[in-house]
C-alpha cells in the first residue's frame, strides 16, 4: 500500500522531534527536589535566663552601711546620718528588728542587737553599727576595703588599716583605724589642739579582729 505523501511527512517530522528530545544535551534534568531545613538549622535553641544576683553582703564605709547582691552591685544604702533609715534598712535585710535596749544610763540611744551585729541610735540622729561576726543570715559582713572579723593584723594593715594605739604592752596595735577623715569644727580628746578624726574602728584580740565599729571617732564619747 502505498502512504500518501502528506503522511509520511507528519510521520518523518514527529520521528524527528521524538529522536531531538532523546539527544544527550536535550534532555531536560528532573528538577531537584528542595532540601527542607535540618532539625538543626529550623530549631532555634532558648537562651537559659541567668539567674537574678542574690543578696550577698552588708558593706560598712565610715558614711554608711550597703547592700550588695553576689554580681557586686549595690541594691539599697542607709546612710549614718539618718539612725532611723539604718535601723529599718537592717530590719529589711536581715528579715527581723529586735527590740530596743534604752541606754541604762539615760542618754538618748537605743540599742539594738542581732548577735553578730547591732546598731545604736541616737533619738532623732544618726546611728553607729557594730559588727562582731564575718557574716549574720547569710550575708558576709565586710568594710569596702574588705575587712572583716577573723581578719589576722597583717591582712587588714595590707588592706589599708592603719595602727592605731598598744593597749597590753606588747609593742603591737591592738586597734586599728580605717578610712580616717578629719572632722571639722572638733577637738580631739586624745591629741588637744588638734582637729577631731572619724574612722572606722578595728578592734583586735591577740592577733585577730574580733569587732569592728563604724563611725567612730576621737573627738566624741556619747
């Protein structure tokens, strides 16, 4: 039989295009599939909060008492001027206030011990802190220099105490003195004629410090 012409061209071009496309180099390639993000890479890991500095010492200066938190930043300050203020900061920090101890011989103080601390106040006045242990409640219980009950001689001279007077007699200072500033307008009673000194008062026992009073001062003895 015989094809007609037409179709044997249709035929010999569809042939053609079929034999086009199986070229190498004419093949199209499969589209790569995506790649979905690893478990890794979609997962975005939470960062772990840090935990919030806790409560870590009573810092004495010869101006006033702080609280500072274990990342060594200040959280509350009572200054000495202000007896009330310091009485109701250690109130907070310590969790409980004593009662008061009037002065037995008639002066207007109040007392007030925690055992390893205490603090005097003046009616209407200012306040002196005692400090008698390294650390009450959990709290270290230091002057800014670092001073603390415990302390040999040596350690707190080498901190920036200075000696202050022998009272047994053996040639070595059995006080000591910190932050000593001179008090305008006062007389000392140990050195007359001169200006009045306040400091911190750094009290030893044998070779160790044993209490430590803040303010303190030559020129006064209420």
């Amino acid at each position: 039989m015989t094809i007609p012409r037409t179709t044997r061209t249709a035929a010999t071009a569809l042939a053609l295009l079929i034999a086009a496309t199986m070229l190498p180099g004419c093949v199209q390639p499969a589209p790569e599939p995506s790649a979905s993000p690893s478990s890794s890479e979609s997962a975005t890991p939470t960062p772990t909060p840090e935990p919030d500095p806790e409560p870590a010492a009573l810092e004495v200066s010869l101006d006033g008492i702080d609280l500072v938190d274990s990342a060594e930043d200040v959280t509350a300050r009572a200054s000495f001027d202000d007896g009330a203020g310091v009485l109701s900061f250690l109130g907070d920090a310590l969790g409980t206030t004593p009662e008061g101890t009037p002065n037995a011989q008639g002066y207007p103080i109040t007392f007030y011990d925690w055992g390893d601390m205490s603090v005097s106040v003046i009616d209407d006045g200012p306040a002196t802190v005692w400090i008698a242990a390294a650390a009450t409640g959990g709290l270290e219980l230091r002057t800014t220099e670092g001073v603390t009950v415990g302390m040999t001689r040596e350690e707190a001279i080498a901190l920036g105490a200075v000696p202050d007077r022998d009272e047994t007699g053996d040639g070595l200072p059995d006080l000591l003195r910190l932050q000593v500033r001179e008090a305008p307008g006062t007389e000392s009673l140990e050195n007359p004629g001169e200006t009045g000194v306040d400091f911190i008062l750094v009290i030893l026992e044998g070779d160790a410090v044993v209490r430590m009073i803040s303010p303190a001062s030559d020129w006064g003895d209420l």
